[in-house]
C-alpha cells in the first residue's frame, strides 16, 4: 500500500458524459500528478500540482482539468467524454522536493474508466 | 527530448530462472533520474528502485539487482531465481531534473511458469 488512495476503483460511464477522480496523496507530500495508461498510448503523463498550484502539464486533453484543494487531495475531470478516453488513471504523489532534485513518485491503486 | 525504450515487450521464463529486463533512455541533460516501477495482475504501479545519474553502483535487494552503466544509457533490471510472484509488467522510468514528471517506456510483460 503506497499510501496514495483513489476513488472510485471503477467508473463505467457513456460518451459525452462527465466524471470526477479523486485522490488523495500520502501524509506530507505535497505534489500530485495524474498519469493516463492506455493500451495504445501507454503511461503518460497528464499534469502536476504542487500544493495547490499547477506545476507541470503533460499530453492533457482541453476536455481534461484538475486541481488541488487546500487539503491537498486532487481531482481530475474528464469531459465530453470519448470512447478512446477509456483508460487506467492514475494518482501519485511525491514529498517536497529539495532543489531542482527530483523525489520518487508514489501510485495509487488508479480508476479503471470504461467509456460505452 | 526524453525517450526510455523497453525493447523486449513479453519474456517468459520458468521459475528459478535468471531474467534480466532491458532499458535504454535517451536525455540531454547531465543529471537525471531513473526508476523502475512494478504493475502486478491487480494494477497498481508500484516503486522498486530510484537511481540518479551520478551514482553509477549497482544495487541488489534480494533477488532483484539494477545494472547502471551511462556509457551505453541502460538500466537493467534482472531477477534472480525467479519466482511466480515476479511476473508482472516492469516499467522503466526517467525523470529529468527539475522536470518532475515521468517518462516511462512501454513496459515489459513478465511471465514466470511454475
């Protein structure tokens, strides 16, 4: 257990509809980054926040948005929601970074989205 | 730009065999980091080791050891005495510095028969 948790496990939804993933990072971390695993994109990288703010952004669709709260969990919100959106999402998160040094990324268990 | 090639998509080996999971990557930059990650059956990503450019020592944890070498920008991983719990897909994974996000390659699907 990474201590990353992400809600839901699963998410089975239609084309054009919305949806909410949500994950919260371990205690103290205070980084978050979404990733998109697909069979023909595999693991990408989707955007970053760092305590509250954007950081860094990936291949992120427009129809794609996130955030971080003040409590540090984070949301992602997929739009307008297309067959080929269907993917694992996954949450990590990673402890303040000393510099420009780059800290070890933990995993959430990820959102399994199917898009009918 | 930053690429991490995982050239071997699918091995399979049977259990107690040594097998070792190959990773090229590609960076400008002089200082980077790199990782290997596990995707067990279940899903999850989960950590195995973080190595910055500037340690260029092997490490070993148990049955797993990393083989670093900047001359030929690989990072090896190989499993000794493989047991039916390895199998898994096996992610390599480069970070640039100050760059944060990852840049995996395209995995290694693992198979180990009893």
């Amino acid at each position: 257990d990474s201590g990353v948790t992400q809600t839901p496990k699963h998410l089975i939804t239609a084309t054009g509809q919305r949806v909410t993933l949500r994950c919260s990072p371990r205690s103290g971390d205070l980084s978050v980054y979404w990733y998109q695993q697909s069979l023909d994109q595999g693991l990408q990288f989707l955007i970053q926040y760092y305590n509250g703010e954007e950081r860094a952004k990936g291949n992120i669709l427009e129809r794609f948005s996130a955030q971080q709260f003040p409590d540090l969990h984070s949301e992602l919100n997929l739009s307008s929601l297309e067959l080929g959106d269907s993917a694992l999402y996954f949450c990590a998160s990673s402890p303040p970074a000393g510099g420009l040094n780059t800290e070890t990324q933990y995993f959430g268990p990820g959102t399994r989205l199917l898009v009918l | 730009a930053q690429k991490v090639t995982q050239a071997q998509t699918e091995i399979s080996v049977v259990e107690k065999e040594d097998v070792t999971l190959d990773c090229v990557y590609e960076t400008r930059d002089t200082t980077y980091y790199l990782f290997w990650y596990k995707q067990p059956p279940s899903g999850e990503l989960v950590f195995l080791i973080r190595r910055n450019s500037f340690d260029e020592q092997n490490e070993i944890s148990g049955r797993y050891s990393w083989n670093f070498q900047k001359s030929t920008s690989s990072f090896n991983f190989t499993i000794t005495a493989s047991q039916v719990v390895d199998s898994a897909v096996y992610f390599c994974a480069l970070s640039e510095q100050g760059a944060q996000k990852l840049v995996f390659g395209q995995g290694t699907r693992l198979t180990i028969n009893p």
